[in-house]
C-alpha cells in the first residue's frame, strides 16, 4: 500500500495534466489527506505495476495509500471528490446547477473533442519536412519515459526509435500506422485537418477572451472545467515547441492561464494559492487579498459569465451533433447480432480498438460520417464518449431535481442550438447504456 496518493504520469501526456494539476489543488488545500507524489511511469512500472493492477499500461493512474487503483481521469476525480469531499472542484448540482452542468460539457469537449486537434498539431510538426518542427524536442520528451536512466542523446535516440518502429513517422502520410492512423481513425486527413485546427483556434479564441474578464472558468478559483482543459492546453499546446511557441503570441492570457492552473512557474500568472500585497498607507505593513479575479471564488449565485457562453457553444455547434449520431450509430450494432448483450466494446484509445479494427475503421459498422466546420469525413464510434454522456445525464439529473434547478437548466440550455435535446438524454441513451470496467466497456442489457 501507498503511505500517500501516486499518481503514474507523463508530463507530456494529454490526461496527466489533468489530474496532475487537480492533485495540486486539493493538496494546495489540504485536502488531500496524505498528499501525493508523482511518479514516471516508465516502462518497468507499466509492464511491472500498472498493467498487472489496472490492465492497462495507459497513464496516468492513481494508486490511493489503501492499496485502490484508479484508471481514468474522470474517475480519478470522482474517486477523490468522494474520499476527500472539502474544496470541491465541481459546484453543488442544486445551489449551483448551471455551473455544475457546464462544468461536465466542458469537461467532456476537452477530454473528447479538443483532443483531436490537439493530438493532431503534436504529430503534424513532427512529420517529416515540416518548415517548423518540434520532433526533436518530442523525441527528447518521449525518450526521457523510454530510457529514463540514459544520457540526453540516448534519451533522444530511443525516442526517435521509438516514432519510426511504432508510429511509422517517416512514412506517416504514405501509410500511417499508430498515433497517424489514431488521427485517420478518429477523423482527420487531408480534407479536414484544417478544419480541425480552426476549431481549436475558435476555442482559444474564445477563452482569450474569457481570461481577459476572469482567471478561471467559473470566476477567481479552478473548478473540473478548468482541469479538464489542462488536457488539451498543457502538454500538447503549452509544453510543445511550436504550439507552444504560437500559443504564446497569439493567446498570451490561455498560456498564463495554464501556468495559473497548473500552479508551477506561475507567480506572474497569479496561482490559486497566491496573495498581491499593498502596502497600509499609515503603517507601511504588508496587506494581502487574493491574487485572482472575483475574490477568489466561483462566481455567484450560479452566474455563468456571458464571455463564456460562446465556449460553450462550441459543445452545441460542434460536437453535439457528432455525439447524436455515435449514439444511433453504437444503439444499431448493440441490438444487431454482431454483438452479445451485455458484451465488450471498444475501449478508450487514441486508435481504434484492436479487437475491433474492421468496424471501426473504413465503412465498418462502428465509424459514421461527421461534419467539421465546413469540411465532412469519417471518423469512428468511441463507446467512451457515450459512457461520459451517461455521465451527463446522471449529473443532469441532480441539477434538475426541483423546478428552481429545472428552470435554470432549461433556460440555459434554450441558448444554445439543439441545446434543448440534452434534456432528453434519457431517452436517447435507452438501448445504449456502457458499463465500464477498468479500462474496459461493456454494453448494459435494457
């Protein structure tokens, strides 16, 4: 058993900087019992520890000092919210419920949408020939995991290994295998990877403008929006070379929101923990406040601040409609003969499921046409993402238990287009329900 948390990372993967930066909050607050470390999750530990624990060798995951295991950021969150419940990150369903819903869409657009682009522009500046290009300093980061004891040129060349011997990197056009064939797998080639990457644009447009009137989603302190957007913005858009540089020019307050959240290197940033000082006009002592906007707290009485309104609306324009149809999509195979109740699905993956590579990829049964933007494509069906829905539909439904939450969901809602729907999610997710196991899904029999 652990004495405190561990949490197995990497700090260039995608979800670790989620959790990592939630782990500091709590521990910020004292509220995480023991504390945690962090731990690299090399692959001694992978094959060693994680994959006889969890299943799985993908991080982070989170050993708790009883000896529990938790794969999934999502459920990482949930599993200490529950254990250590003061300074939540997630507003009360019933005071707060407005706040509380927007908290788990932005949750799931970063976890689940704002990934492929992001996922994209770390691999599109590693091609081969690319005029700007960040593959050295990838290699380094991956080699760092893969020969952790090496020097800095072994470090490199095993990362570099690494890329041509799993992901194909110089023929990454030509026949994209691994992360490549990940990215065609969840709906990006030629025709839309542009449109992709306005997307991305628009949402950090968008926040740009945001953390210009407020330090975090909700107003002066982070809440499971925020850390789930540390998904997307720390490793592959903050941390890498040329995101990072462009993330740096042309949306300064997303960057400095990052190092906020993230509480390291941040005392210009203005962190959670941080106090400004004045000085007393009479004594000359040193007089503190908080460093962050509002006071340091969410904003009141369920305010959702109308610059982030278009943030949301992202969700709705965009993803929403992709989500709608993965449902009718999943809802047919799960009743066709091609699959056993209560039987597995694919998994959570970057790439399609192995065990399912003919249905979800070409015309099988488990990919679906998809608009974005203005361009159109195929993509696969990733039976997580309805696990995360079911998610929003139990959340949904603490929001609305009286007619006073009811009311705000719904007036929230009716501003956006077919925001509407999500009050049906119920009867949309009959037939379509996931269990999850670990890192394992299965279908739940009606």
């Amino acid at each position: 058993m652990a004495n405190m948390y561990r949490l197995f990372s990497w700090e260039h993967s995608y979800f670790s900087g989620k959790a990592r930066a939630y782990l500091r909050w709590k521990q910020h607050h004292g509220a995480l019992g023991p504390g945690f470390e962090d731990v690299l999750a090399t692959p001694e530990l992978a094959a060693g520890l994680l994959i006889p624990k969890s299943g799985t060798p993908a991080v982070p995951q989170l050993e708790a000092p009883d000896g529990t295991w938790v794969q999934d950021t999502s459920e990482i969150i949930d599993f200490v919210e529950a254990a250590h419940p003061e300074s939540p990150v997630v507003p009360d369903p019933v005071m707060s419920p407005r706040q509380c819903l927007a908290s788990y869409l932005i949750e799931l657009l970063a976890d689940e949408w704002i990934l492929v682009p992001s996922f994209w522009q770390r691999w599109y500046y590693s091609e081969d020939g690319r005029e700007l290009s960040h593959r050295a300093f990838n290699e380094q980061q991956w080699g760092a995991v893969l020969a952790a004891d090496m020097p800095g040129s072994a470090r490199r060349a095993a990362g570099a290994g690494f890329f041509e011997a799993m992901f194909g990197i110089s023929a990454s056009r030509s026949d994209p295998k691994g992360t490549y064939a990940g990215l065609v797998h969840l709906g990006v080639d030629e025709k839309t990877e542009h449109a992709w990457q306005a997307s991305q644009h628009r949402l950090l447009q968008r926040l740009e403008v945001h953390f210009d009137a407020h330090d975090y989603v909700f107003g002066g302190q982070p809440s499971l929006a925020d850390f789930g957007l540390m998904g997307p913005l720390y490793a592959h858009l903050y941390r890498d070379a040329v995101s990072g540089f462009a993330l740096r020019i042309w949306f300064p307050l997303v960057a400095e929101w990052v190092e906020r959240t993230n509480a390291e290197g941040a005392l210009n940033a203005r962190w959670y923990g941080q106090k400004l000082y004045s000085l007393d006009a009479e004594s000359g002592a040193l007089v503190g406040r908080p460093a962050t906007s509002d006071g340091g707290e969410w904003l009141a009485d369920d305010v959702i601040p109308d610059t982030l309104l278009p943030v949301l609306a992202i969700f709705f324009e965009e993803m929403w409609p992709v989500l709608r149809d993965a449902v009718g999509v999943l809802k047919s195979f799960i009743a066709s003969d091609a699959h056993e109740s209560g039987g597995e699905l694919p998994g959570k993956s970057f790439t399609a499921t192995p065990e399912f590579l003919d249905l979800q990829t070409g015309d099988g049964a488990l990919t679906h046409e998809y608009r974005i933007g203005a361009a159109s494509g195929r993509r696969m069906v990733i039976p997580y993402q309805i696990w995360m829905l079911g998610r929003v539909e139990r959340v949904l439904a603490a929001c609305t238990t009286d007619a006073a939450g009811r009311t705000a969901i719904e007036e929230l809602l009716a501003g956006f287009e077919g925001g509407s729907e999500l009050l049906e999610l119920d009867s949309l997710l009959a037939g379509c329900r996931i269990r999850k196991d670990g890192g394992r899904l299965f279908s739940i029999p009606d």
